[in-house]
C-alpha cells in the first residue's frame, strides 16, 4: 500500500461504502464539497457488495474465522487544547451470522471421464487444480483484486462485455457447458463453479428496483445511470398449493394469462384501477386489514392470493393503508420500462453503490480501501467533530463525518431484528419457460404457521451474475429464527436437494449458502452520544426496494448541505459545447469527465 | 457551430444543390451533399427526388456489384434518417423505392427492421404499410404472419393495426368451409358478378371460436379498449344480402310499375327488362326522388292505356338482367292493383349487421356479454355489442331490453346520444316492420316513441295508411317518396320543418301535420306534386300566422278540399 500521506482536510469524511454512504458521497462531491470515501475492507460497497463465486467463498471463510480482537491505539498525542477522542467501536462483525454452506454437486470433475475429447480438458483440469477445494489466502487476494478491477473498469467491461481474454477461454467452456446441459441436467460439478467462479456476481442483499422508484429517479436525475446497465424482470411468479404459477400484472399478462376465467380478468383489472385513487370505501376500511378489504371485494382466491402476496407483497395482517401504498407503488412502476415493476442491474446490485462512488471520484472524492477511522476529534464546547484519525494516525480534519451503522453498533436500540437470507445456485428455473432468460421475481407465502414470507429472486446468465446452465437464486425474509430455519423449507419444497429427493422434475441445487444479516432499518442518523456533525447510515432494510436507503442518504446530505440541491444532473460529454474556432481547447468540465476521470480514479488507486 | 450558422449554411448548401440538379449534375458528390441535408432533415421530398434521379443515374454507368453498395449505403443512410424522424413521409417512400430497385434485396433484414420499428411505436402506419409491401413482396407466409400479430396484440391490444391485419389474414388461413351453409349462398349457376373475394372474408368455424375467446380476453381485460369491439363486430360477421328484386308493385289506375331491391340501385343504369304479357316493353325507370340517382326503389310508367282495362287480366315480369335474377307479378281482372314479393321474414330483412353465425354461438356470446356487463354495467361498448347480439337473435323477444339498453346507453355517453337515438329509431322501425308482416296488414304505426330518424322506407313500399304522431321528426326525406301507395300520413306532434319526401306521391288523400314547425309557404311545396290530396291539417304549424296564407294555399294546392289551419 502506498504510504503516502492522505491530504489533511476535506469537508466531507465517509466511513463505508454501503449505498447510502456512497449516494450520501455522491451528492456532496458533486456540489464541490471535498469527499474522503473510506472502508476498512477490501472490496467496495460493504454489505452491499456483489462476490465473484471465489469472492465469496473467501468472504465466507472470512466470517467463519474467530475475529481477532483489535488493540485500541491511544491517538491522544495528536489532540489540541479543547478537544477530546471519541473512539469508534470495533466494526461489528455480527452483522452477518449463522453462516451455514451446502455443496449438493460432485466436487470431482467427473466431466473429464466422459468428455475427454472435449476441447483442452488438460488446461480445465490445470485451473481446477489451482483453485479447488480450499480457497486459500492467495485465492483471497486474487478475488480482491479482481473486485477492484471491476470498481475502476466497471464502464469498460460492460460496454463491451467479451472482452478478448474472456474470449479465449470461455468460449470452449461455455460450449462445455451447453453440452452438458442436454443430455442430464445435473453436470454442473463444484469444480466447474470454482472454475467458472468470477463469472459470478453474487449479491450480498436482494433487491429489485421499482421503475418509479427513488433509486431509480435518482439515477436518472444524476445521469449516474450511465454507468450501469439494467434489465428487466421478466415475470412475477408465486408459490401456491404447490406450485410455482406466473402472476398476471400487467395489462398484457392479464390479456395473456392462461390460469385467469374472462371474468376474473376483469375483477383484477378493475381492482387495479380502483386501488390507484383513494375511494370512500377505502377510508371506510381504515385501520382494518388490507386482507379484510379483498375479501369484501369478492375477487376469489386467485385473485386475492395475487393481490395480497404478489402486488401489495404484504402480509395477512397489514394494515390497508399500508397494503394499498405498497399496491399503488407496484403498480406506478408498472409499464415504464417492461411488463414487471422491476428492474435488476447487470452484474449484480453491487454495482450500484460503486456507480455512485465513480460519480463521487468523477468530481473529486478520494477513495481509499482498507482504510479505517479509528477515532473522532471532537470538541468540548461545541460538540462538534473536528476531525478524524485514520488507522495510521494521521489526523485529517472534516466539518462532516457520515459513518456507517456497524461502527456504532453497541449502544443501538436492544434486539437488532435480523434478515434470513440464503444464496442458492441451480441447474433450471422453478418455472420452465420459452425463454430460458427470465428474471423472475417470486413471492412465496409463509409454508405454515409462524413461517415468514419469503421474497425469492431468480436471475438467469444474462444478468450478468451466474455462468449459463445456472440460475443464481436470491430468498430473503425477515428472521423469525436462524436463516437455515427459515428458508430451508421453502428450499425443499421449491427445489431439488438431498432433503427433497422425490422432486425430480425441480431444478437443483448445486450450492447453496444460508446466513443472517442484520436489518438496519429503525437505526437513528443522529445520536448514539456522537457529535452533532456525525451521521449513521444505518444498514439494509428488509423491504425489496430501495426507497429506505435513498430516503436516508437524502436526510444525511440536507443535514450536511441545507442549501444544496440533492444529486443534479451532471454534464454529459456529448452535451458539451465546444468553441467552433478553438476545438482543441477542452471546456472545463469535459476535463472533469472525460481525461479527469482516469487522473481521478488512478490518485484514488494509489492511495490504496 | 452556432444553431443559426448551421442554418445559414444549411440554406447555402440547399441553393446550390438546387442550382446543381437544374444543371443535371448527378454525381456522387451530389449523393453527398444531398445526404448531408437530408440528414438533418428527412421530410424534404424536392431532395429524395434528386437523390432518386442520381440514383437511377449511376445504376445506368456503375457494375451490378457497386450498384448493390451503393444501394446498401442508401438503406443505411435510411435508418438514420428514420431514427430522427420515424414518421418521416419522404424516408420511407424512398425506402420502398430503393428495396424494389435493390439488385439483392435482403427482405428479413427489412422485416427484422420493421419489428424492430413497430416494437417502439406499434402504431407506427408508414411502418406498417411499408411491412405490408416487403411481406407481399419477399412472399412471407400467412400463417407466419399471424403468429406477428398474435406477438403485437400480446403486447399490447390496443392496436387496431395488429387486429386488422388479422382480419385480412384470417379468411386466407382458415377460410370458411364450403359446405357450411350461409345464407348468402349462391345457385349453383356461375355467377361472374360474384367475385371470389366477397365470399373469402369468412372464416371456418373451429378458428372462429378460438377468435372469440381471443377478443374476449382483451375486452374484458379492457372492456373501453375500442379496437377488441370493432374487432368483434367484424368477427361477429355482416351478411352480405343475397341481391334481388324484393318486391313488384303494378297499380292499374296511375299505370305504373314500382320495383323494390335488396340493395339501393342506379334507376338509370340498372339493367331491367319488363315484360308483360310476354312483350318485352319500352319503358323509362326512374328513382322516386329527382334528389337520389341510387335507390332501393325504382318507378316506371307504362304506355298510357297498356293496362288500364280493369277487366283484362295482365303478367308481368320483371328481370333484373346482370343478376340473373326476375320477379314475376299477375294483375287479375278487377283488381286495381297487385304486387308480388317475399313473405320476409326479419332473418332476410334486417339482420345483416350480424347474421351470419349460428344462433347457439350468438347465444353464447350474448351470455358472455351479459357477465361482462354485470361487471361494468355502464360500459358502452358492452352495451351496444349486447343490442346488437339481441338484434340478431331475436329483435322482437328483446325489444324491451333492447330499449332499456339504449335509454343507459344515452346516459352513459351523452356525447353521442343522438347517434344512439337515431340506431334506437333503427330498431323500432325494422321491429315495426316486422311487426307488420307477420300481420299482413299495410298500416305502419309508431307513436311515441321518440323517433329521431326514419329508414327501412324501401319496406313501406305498399303501406297505405302511416301513423307516425308523437314523434320528435324534423323532417320526411326525400327517401319517403317510396310510398308509392300511401293515401293517409298521420305526423302531428312532431318537429317537422321540411316536407321534401311528399314527393309524387300518387294515392296520397290526408296529410295530418298538426303541431310542426313548418314556418313558410314554401315548405309545403312537395305536396303540390300529389294530384289526390283533399285534407291537409296546419294546425298549430308556424306558418298558419302568415298573412292572406290560406289563400296562398288554396292557389298552390288546388285539390285540397278539407284545410285545417
């Protein structure tokens, strides 16, 4: 790591790179305050984060190692009159527990056996070797680096997504593995994954993004959207009396659908429409649940099976206030960019808050990775944070210090709720179709009592985030025991794994991991006996969308910059207009874009 | 470069192209300059000319091989222009031009290009009508072609474009069984006049069925969706009416010949030939009205004195030569008059807006209709399609709700009331009609019941006795001098202000126009043409405060004897 010293003062100092941490980032960068975008840990986007398969086999290992206790450094040397160190709490690794992993393929490469005449199986084989088994310490490294390299050439790899060294030695894989597929379905073997590993881009949370929603309007009204790539969701699905049935949303599918009577057709469209506009009968519902609303409304099981679970994605005991927003915000987004409300981003939800780091760096923000703050200089009379000390003791002073919520962890409100969550890699799709590149969003409604509702995402290859003859599913639910407890079930039932064995004509499970996040959500910006010029961004929310963690990012930055506008457009180079007599002068913001833009990136790699 | 430099010298460049097509340059250099201007705007169609004339140049001095380039270079120049404006007349009229004259033309790739088109904008037309060319030219197949539309409508069906183009491509895949009966169905005679393609539009029954169940997921999906309905309407079928002649009349007294058709005809062109007593006879056919060339009903007076003998016995017939088709009538001693016609029955007479499917699938598109308008019962498309399904399964059982539907119909869309006014007037007139056939009776009667308009006349043919008080008429048109046998008119109480239809009428004695809105003198001109009228009542008309107006009428209506002002 370079040992230079960071400069010592900016306006703005940002511990973690969670999304709200990186908008928050994003935001006063580009109004020119000076940004410092630290995090202890060596990929971006803290639990945000999108893993390459090895990436999160060495995440795993990671957690699953004893955390060594830190020795706290007394930085009171660099202390002036007046002022006092309050030291930050040790980085929460809580935050993720109950790791559980399940391999449910052949972690021999059983291929070689009977495809040796398959193109260069010594070379597979040679790869295999290197990085199967036990993801080491090098393999660790490798992964990393490999992360950063997507931060920095993130644009690059996406605008032209087969680059030439993917090329050579995908290509005769790729066909390896379309070959594989037709004859039996489970060849996909543990080594293949490892082999095939940063081909994955593995999210840490589940989310979509509502078309309508904050996220994506934020996005748009930046022009943050230029770095990423989005695809829709192709299809709601939900899990009922069994099975999998596709959910008919949009005017198209409700046309379309096979499952729904003309009249039923009907009920579901004009439920539709009524639910966009307040009525009398609503109000005369106030209070009572939304489930209590449908039923009155005679749509049948189907429909209010669909209504309750798929649309509103509520519970059975919402509210209708509630139930009704969470309809009018599905259905808001409907239609703007697909049949679906959603949209996912190619090469996984961690590309997000990287996009906004880039915007951040694109106007001056340094970024350096494992970097820490270990504690605060805080002023006596004021209360006020005056600056921060890094974990090399440089003293670098700030009006503004934003952090994120795992450094505060301790005195947070008593029980954290927790999220179950459970990564899981398969051989097909829950619900076979035409097209073998669905994006499906899956409601599933609890299995039996006490169970909680579990929101499942399937994302085929095109997403950019599982290799092709997979699906990388995504289930999330909020806690009511460990993640393995919770999701197991809808796993079994959904799938075929060793616990399930009678269901043949289900997709497999090839891997799977199960582990508990905590669900930030409820965590005050203020407080916790800090500052008044230092703000929490708490963790992940347990809703689908992204509106919790826009919203906060939005508070954070109004708190800092009252008077600044949230987020406006940055110049697109091709908007700029040059001077026709002078061409080879470039204006000034173009620097800022274009040529600015590599100068930028580097400084923020060499402070790493 | 400032937007009005680029403007200046826009004009610049045009001037000078313009000199240099004046001085025939037709160079690729032009090509160029052409192409510069065109491509900051596509809609200048003096420069796509000029471009085809260089075009059509070169293609005279240059290899096959540089032509096909250079026609390559022009369809993608094409695109470009198409992204700035895709509805750009001039782009795509000279993209028609340049794939007809294409050495090789790549036809998928322009399909693929209009689907690529009609997936941003599916209502796109020009798009559709150049598709339309490059499918008839690269001879797509029909069924390919509605698996396109089954992928647009699934997309969105709210496209009269995907819906019609299915209807064109229907009766090509799946075309109506022969056998099936129809009732348009023709005798076994060739007949040239038929041309295969009025009979092609049907469609088998097996497809039909699945049509409707199409049509009905998207109108119940979207029940204010129009394109589903007139999609329906025309699933639904329009019967064409078998042509022929309907009805001959002879009066002995006026010496005249009136013939009625299943369809309005030219009285001056249409081919017929009367013959009576097997003497084929001059005579001189004309429309009852001098204000319509085209009418159901032609006149013709015969030779004075050829049939006024009361105690001779007469045949005659009349042929409708082009047709093959005639109409025979017997005149027997001491008879004044005589006609021959079908005893029609309402299926023949009025069900031709939906006649031609059976009735149990009418039935159960009916009952599918109702459950949709249990739902929505204030949907007007909903409405109207049930009147009409009602109308073809049985106008007189439904008469009730059929009136109740429209009276909903006026309230829901009081924009078009007076059209639904005027199709409710429609009804009662064709139920009347029927109404009076089954009592084989000639007195037509319909009071109060808000009639708007007046049709079917042709029908009336020999009605002597019409009661049509009570009413909210304004006029008699022109299309009621086909009552050629009418002797009372009973309108009072209605708002009539024109009388232009009292035309000729020979048999015609009482005019009862009590409560009108007839204001001048020169209103009640018509009625100076029929030679028998003795009663006319003006009570309560505007035109009874005119100064000296009974002796105005006296002078204009001499046979009038009984005058009620």
């Amino acid at each position: 790591m370079a040992a230079e010293e960071l400069p010592s003062e900016f306006d703005v100092v940002i511990l973690g790179t969670g999304l709200p941490e990186s908008v928050v980032a994003a935001a006063c960068s580009r109004v020119g305050q000076r940004v410092l975008h630290l995090d202890r840990r060596s990929y971006y986007a803290a639990n945000w984060a999108s893993f390459t398969f090895n990436g999160l086999l060495s995440w795993i290992q990671q957690y699953q190692e004893e955390p060594q206790p830190k020795e706290v450094q007394d930085w009171s040397s660099l202390l002036d009159e007046g002022e006092e160190l309050v030291y930050l709490s040790n980085p929460d690794s809580a935050s993720i527990s109950n790791l559980q992993v399940f391999c449910f393929t052949s972690e021999e490469d059983e291929e070689e056996a009977q495809s040796s005449d398959l193109p260069n199986p010594t070379e597979e084989k040679a790869v295999n070797e290197d990085t199967d088994v036990k993801p080491s310490a090098d393999s660790n490294e490798e992964a990393t680096t490999e992360k950063q390299e997507t931060v920095g050439g993130a644009e690059e790899e996406q605008v032209t997504p087969t680059e030439g060294e993917e090329q050579d030695t995908d290509k005769p894989h790729l066909s390896t593995a379309q070959s594989q597929l037709e004859p039996t379905r489970k060849r996909i073997t543990y080594a293949h994954l490892v082999k095939e590993g940063r081909r994955f881009n593995i999210d840490l949370v589940s989310k979509l993004m509502y078309s309508r929603g904050s996220l994506v309007d934020l996005l748009i009204k930046s022009n943050v959207s230029r770095y990423a790539e989005f695809k829709n969701v192709t299809r709601i699905l939900t899990y009922r009396n069994g099975n999998v049935e596709q959910v008919p949303c949009s005017r198209a599918d409700v046309f379309a659908s096979r499952q729904l009577s003309v009249v039923e057709k009907r009920k579901l469209m004009r439920f539709l429409t009524s639910c966009m506009e307040e009525t009398e009968e609503h109000q005369a519902y106030s209070g009572r649940p939304y489930l209590e609303f449908l039923c009155d409304q005679k749509l049948g099981d189907n429909l209010q099976h669909f209504l309750l679970h798929s649309i509103a994605m509520v519970t059975e005991d919402t509210p209708i206030e509630e139930g009704l927003a969470a309809t009018r915000h599905f259905l808001r987004s409907l239609g703007r960019y697909g049949n679906t409300p959603f949209l996912f981003p190619l090469y996984g939800l961690g590309e997000i808050p990287q996009c906004f780091c880039r915007m951040c760096a694109v106007f001056g923000g340094i970024y350096c990775l494992r970097h820490s703050v270990d504690c605060l200089v805080v002023d006596k009379d004021t209360n006020r944070c005056k600056a921060v000390i890094d974990n090399r003791g440089q003293r670098i002073s700030c009006s503004h210090f934003v952090v994120e919520d795992s450094y505060v962890g301790k005195k947070a409100a008593a029980p954290r709720r927790l999220l179950s969550r459970a990564v899981l890699i398969t051989d097909g799709s829950v619900l076979p179709s035409d097209s073998d590149q669905q994006v499906s969003m899956v409601t599933i409604p609890p299995v039996a009592a006490r169970y909680p509702v579990v929101k499942m995402v399937e994302l085929c290859p095109s997403t950019m985030t599982c290799i092709p003859g997979t699906y990388l599913v995504h289930l999330t639910c909020q806690s009511a025991g460990s993640a393995y407890e919770d999701l197991a079930p809808v796993v079994t039932r959904c799938f075929h794994t060793p616990d399930s064995p009678d269901q043949e004509n289900r997709p497999s499970v090839l891997w799977c991991v199960y582990f508990n996040m905590v669900d930030g959500s409820g965590v005050e910006l203020e407080g916790h006996g800090l500052p008044s010029n230092v703000y929490v961004c708490s963790g992940l929310d347990s809703t689908l969308g992204h509106e919790y963690a826009i919203r906060q990012a939005e508070l954070i930055f109004q708190k800092i910059l009252p008077e600044e506008d949230f987020c406006p457009p940055a110049p697109n180079p091709e908007d700029i207009i040059y001077d026709g007599e002078n061409p080879s002068t470039p204006a000034g913001e173009e620097d800022e874009d274009g040529a600015g833009e590599e100068g930028k990136r580097e400084q923020s790699q060499t402070q790493e | 470069m400032s937007l009005q430099e680029t403007h200046a010298s826009q004009s610049m460049f045009l001037l000078d192209t313009h000199c240099q097509r004046k001085e025939g340059i037709l160079d690729e250099e032009a090509l160029q300059v052409t192409q510069q201007l065109l491509s900051s705007n596509p809609d200048f169609a003096t420069l796509w000319n000029y471009r085809r004339e260089i075009l059509m140049h070169l293609e005279t001095v240059k290899e096959k091989d540089e032509v096909q380039k250079i026609y390559e270079a022009e369809l993608a120049f094409l695109e470009s222009c198409l992204k700035l404006n895709p509805k750009s007349y001039g782009s795509w009229h000279h993209r028609c031009w340049v794939s007809a004259r294409l050495p090789r033309p790549d036809w998928s790739r322009e399909l693929s290009l209009c689907d690529r088109c009609l997936s941003l904008d599916d209502r796109n037309f020009h798009c559709w009508d150049y598709r339309r060319m490059v499918v008839k030219v690269s001879g797509v197949p029909v069924a390919q072609e509605l698996g396109f539309t089954d992928r647009l409508i699934g997309s969105n069906f709210s496209n009269y474009s995907s819906w019609h183009y299915r209807s064109t491509l229907l009766p090509l895949l799946h075309p109506e069984s022969p056998e099936s009966p129809s009732p348009s169905h023709e005798p076994p005679q060739p007949s040239p006049s038929h041309s295969p393609q009025t009979q092609s539009h049907r469609v088998c029954e097996e497809q039909l069925l699945k049509e409707y169940e199409l049509v009905q997921n998207a109108f119940f999906t979207d029940p204010n969706d129009q394109s589903a309905w007139f999609y329906y309407r025309w699933l639904l079928g329009r019967a064409e009416r078998e042509e022929m002649i309907s009805c001959v009349y002879v009066s002995r007294d006026e010496e005249r010949v009136a013939v009625a058709f299943s369809r309005p005809v030219n009285a001056q062109s249409v081919s017929l030939l009367l013959v009576l007593d097997g003497q084929p006879q001059k005579v001189e056919w004309k429309s009852v009205h001098p204000r319509f060339k085209h009418s159901p009903v032609c006149i013709c007076d015969l030779p004075p004195g050829t049939i006024s003998d009361i105690t001779n016995e007469h045949n005659l017939t009349v042929h409708w030569t082009e047709k093959y088709t005639h109409r025979d009538c017997a005149l027997y001693t001491g008879r004044t008059e005589s006609w021959c016609r079908d005893s029609a029955t309402d299926q023949e007479l009025f069900r031709s807006e939906l006649s031609v499917e059976k009735t149990s699938v009418l039935q159960s598109e009916l009952q599918s209709c109702n459950q949709l308008l249990e739902l929505e019962p204030l949907n007007k498309w909903c409405l109207l399609t049930i009147v009409l399904l009602m109308r073809a399964l049985d106008p007189l059982g439904y008469e009730k709700e059929t009136l109740a539907h429209f009276q909903t119909l006026k309230e829901v869309d009081p924009m078009r009331s007076a059209y639904y006014s005027d199709l409710c007037s429609k009804f009662i007139i064709e139920n009347t009609v029927l109404k009076m056939e089954y009592a084989e009776v000639r007195v037509f009667s319909i009071t109060d019941k808000n009639l708007t308009t007046l049709c079917h006349l042709d029908q009336l043919l020999l009605v002597t006795h019409i009661n049509l008080s009570s009413n909210q008429l304004q006029q008699l048109p022109p299309q009621f001098a086909m009552l050629q046998c009418l002797e009372v008119l009973e309108v009072d109480n209605n708002r009539i202000e024109n009388l232009e239809g009292v035309y000729h009428l020979p048999k015609l004695e009482e005019v009862l126009l009590k409560n009108n809105k007839i204001s001048a003198l020169a209103d009640l001109q018509p009625l100076a043409s029929c030679p028998k009228l003795r009663r006319l009542d003006l009570r309560g008309n505007p035109v009874t405060q005119a100064a000296n107006i009974e002796s105005e009428l006296t002078a204009l209506l001499p046979s009038v004897t009984d005058l009620l002002l």
